[in-house]
C-alpha cells in the first residue's frame, strides 16, 4: 500500500474489503489492500505451472483475480505496487478464470454440467467446435481458439480446484468417477502447455492428495515453501507497518493501548505458518473482520468450516480432532491421500485447524498444533455437542459460570460448575467397556477437562512428559 493511500485511510474511516475478494474492485473503490504484487509476479516469472493449497477463507480468490487482473494488462489497477517496478511489459493475454467452488455438492453429471456452463462463458467471445461434446474436449479447443484470436499464449486460472471432491472422500466409488470426469478436463493442462502462458491452481488439499493430476508432472508446489508462505494471508510484518494505522484505530475504539491491541489479535488470529521457517501470518477474514467491527468474535470458523471435514472427521473416533494439538509427523505424513489415510491429520492441517509450530531438521519432522483461540474454542464448539451430547447453549453456561469464579480466583465454584455440567452428561457417551477400561476413563475425563478449559482460552497441555531430577546436597 502507498503512502498517500494510508493517509487517505487516516483521514477517514477504514474501509475494508471484508466481502470483496475482487482485486479490480477493491482498488478502484480505494479499500484496504496488503500488497502481494512482488510475489505475485516473481512466480509468474519463475514458472509455467503453479499449485498453492491454503484453508478457505484465506485470500486464495483475491490472489487469483490479482493474477487475472494482472495477465489482462491491467496497469493502472496496480498504481503504487509493488510489481509496477518490476513489470515493464503489461501484455495482455487471454485469461481463463473457473472459480470451481460451485461444483461443491454437486452429482457426477451436474458438476459435468457446470464445467460446461464455465466453458460456454468463454465460448462466447473465442467460439465453439459443436464437434466438442465433453468438458475436456470443449477446454482444449477453448485454449486452441484463445490463442490463434489473441495472438499470445493463453492463462489458466482454477481456483478451489478441488470442491468437487472432499465430500466424497469417504465414498471411494463416487470418488472415483468423479476424479475420473474431473482428470479429463485436468489433463488438457499438461497436453496443451505450448499454448499456455501461465497456469495457476488452488484448493484446500495438496494436489498428490487427490491424485487427479497424476498426468500433470510438471506442477510446481509452492503451498510449502518458504518465499511464498505470505503469499495469502497477512503477515505480522505487514499488520506492523501497512495495517498499523488500522490496529491503532481498533485500539482507540476498544479503549485499550496499541500494544494491548496487537496482543488481542495475535492471540486470537495469527498462529499460521505453512513451511519451515515460514512467515508468522494472520487468518485475513478474521483479522480484517475484527477491524472492521471493532470486535474479536469467532469469524474464520464460523465462515470456513465445511460439511466435508466434519463428515471426514465422522470417520474416525472423534475425539481425535483435538488429540492432534502438539503432534509430532513426518514429512511424509502431508503428502498421504486424504481418502486413504487412517488418521485425519492430512485433511486437519490443509483445512488451517491445525498449523506448523515447529521444524525439526535433524530428524525432518513437523511440530503441529492448533493455530489460536477462534480456532480452538470453534473446533470444540463444534466437536462438544457431538461427544458429550450436551447443547452450545450448555456449553457456553458452562463457561460462563466457570470463567466469573475463575477470574475471582474462586476455584472451587469453578469445580463445582464443572461438576454440575459432567453430571448431565449422558452415560452412554462411552460405553460399558470404556469405563470399567482405567485407562480409556482417563483418556475421557481428561478430553472433558481439555475440552472446558480450553473454552475459557487457556492454553491446555495434556499428558506432558518431564524429567524430574534430584539433587542431594
């Protein structure tokens, strides 16, 4: 963002593009925008073909309509940019841009539908070979056409590649068909690359996860390296200085000092780092929401979680969820095909309820954990009522009751509430031979503690190993 740019924000009030992710708009209506040009142009520069996978809400369609603002030769959306030191060319090419998140829910033979409806939309201005029956076929000629009428190679832009698929991913069946349908269209990309100029792709789960690209090897995953960990989503440097008007203002609204505000967010926003020594970055929804607002509530969670995880989790005992806070997997473990694998951990950490908290190089394994509170105290709110079979409402009196005797360092009305809650619990959440088993009667009073305290925003640990020394003197 440039200077003058923030001193129009000082002068007025902040507004931010909390339900815009259209780049073109989000300039030309003067709204907050965190600049990702630089990097936006150096993969452009480096590569043909480029995946990022980042959980929903994260700044994905924003960064893919940049990209298509961008290849059309819009110059003067990018005024004060970092990319306009950069770019001295601005050719413009023919973009193709499918926003594939309305394949979700969708049968074999309506999301085959849709693709030919997206097609059709560019087939207006390029034409149409009535000989092409099929999404793929249409899609090759599409590029074909694109080409020789424009005269330069053609972009490619996929976002939420993979909406078609992640309810699917426990009907092994229907999963197969639809990948298959899905492959056909994919597969242009690696037939046709002498026509194309650029190829960009998103989704929530790795590409090597879906294997629907197996074809297409040339695809260059950057969801994991370090230079593009800031690529989506805000980062702190960048609430430091551009958005530090912003924050100063959230402060001045809440009454609290600056660094009070920064801490408020920090705690209940950031947490998220995609690679090893990757950048510290905020979930954007969240934080521009919150300042938006003047207010710290659960946005990210309530906005992007998605029937598919919750029917994934459904797979695996439940609680498992929230056993993942602090694991330690192996690098391999990212790369497991979520319809395959026996843990949810895969589908946990691409959908952003689990991040990287550390790197080991010596022994090249991840450290994982749950991001921040607003991921935290959502996952619980949603994952409580299915495990103890008690209300939101009971939950949240819970934490009431809990949290006034807690701040009155009144321990023991905390106990007694807590009390009260488990003995509404009903008696069939675990059965017979889990009670009378010591150990998995631990393990679940253990999760109900978990579970409480950490709805009060405490940072809980469980089952921490130590070594306890004694010296004699």
């Amino acid at each position: 963002m440039d200077k003058s740019h923030i001193s129009r924000l000082k002068m007025s009030k902040f507004r931010y593009p909390v339900d815009i992710d259209q780049f073109q708009k989000i300039r030309e209506q003067g709204k907050v925008y965190v600049d990702k040009t630089d990097m936006m142009y150096d993969l452009a520069d480096k590569y043909t073909y480029v995946f990022l996978a980042r959980p929903r809400r994260f700044g994905k369609s924003l960064l893919c309509n940049t990209f298509k603002a961008y290849f059309n030769g819009q110059k003067e959306l990018f005024e004060g940019l970092k990319v306009m030191e950069l770019e001295k060319q601005w050719t413009k090419y023919p973009v193709l841009h499918f926003i594939l998140s309305g394949l979700k829910d969708c049968s074999i033979d309506e999301a085959k539908s849709k693709l030919g409806l997206f097609i059709s939309t560019y087939e207006k201005d390029y034409g149409r070979n009535e000989a092409e029956k099929t999404p793929g076929a249409r899609f090759r000629g599409l590029i074909h056409r694109a080409y020789e009428q424009a005269g330069e190679k053609a972009v490619v832009i996929l976002d939420e590649y993979d909406s078609a698929i992640m309810r699917l991913l426990g009907q092994p069946e229907e999963l197969d068909k639809m990948r298959s349908m899905l492959r056909e269209f994919y597969q242009v990309l690696k037939d046709e690359g002498e026509y194309l100029r650029f190829v960009f792709i998103t989704g929530v789960t790795k590409f090597s996860q879906l294997s629907i690209f197996s074809e297409l090897n040339n695809l260059k995953q950057v969801s994991m390296l370090d230079e593009y960990s800031g690529i989506c989503g805000i980062t702190q440097e960048e609430l430091d200085t551009t958005l530090r008007p912003c924050v100063e203002e959230f402060a001045e609204a809440l009454e609290i000092t600056t660094d009070e505000a920064y801490a408020l967010l920090k705690k209940n926003y950031d947490g998220y780092h995609f690679s090893k020594k990757g950048k510290d970055v905020y979930a954007p929804f969240s934080l521009l929401n919150a300042l938006n607002d003047n207010d710290v509530t659960h946005y990210w969670f309530d906005n992007a979680t998605s029937g598919s995880l919750l029917q994934h989790l459904s797979r695996f005992p439940i609680t498992t969820a929230l056993n993942y806070d602090g694991i330690e997997v192996s690098e391999n473990d990212f790369s497991i095909p979520c319809e395959n694998a026996d843990t949810p951990m895969p589908l946990l950490y691409q959908s952003g309820y689990l991040t990287i908290a550390s790197y080991d190089p010596w022994v090249r394994s991840y450290t994982l954990k749950i991001p921040n509170n607003e991921v935290r105290k959502g996952l619980i709110d949603c994952l409580m009522p299915i495990i103890l079979k008690r209300t939101v409402a009971d939950n949240n009196s819970l934490v009431r009751a809990m949290a006034r005797a807690v701040f009155k360092s009144n321990l023991s009305d905390a106990l007694t509430a807590l009390r009260s809650y488990i003995a509404k619990i009903p008696y069939d959440v675990i059965t017979k031979e889990q009670w009378e088993d010591k150990e998995s009667r631990e393990a679940f009073y253990q999760l109900l503690l978990y579970m409480a305290f950490s709805m009060l925003n405490s940072t809980v640990d469980t089952e921490v190993k130590s070594i306890l020394v004694v010296c004699k003197v």
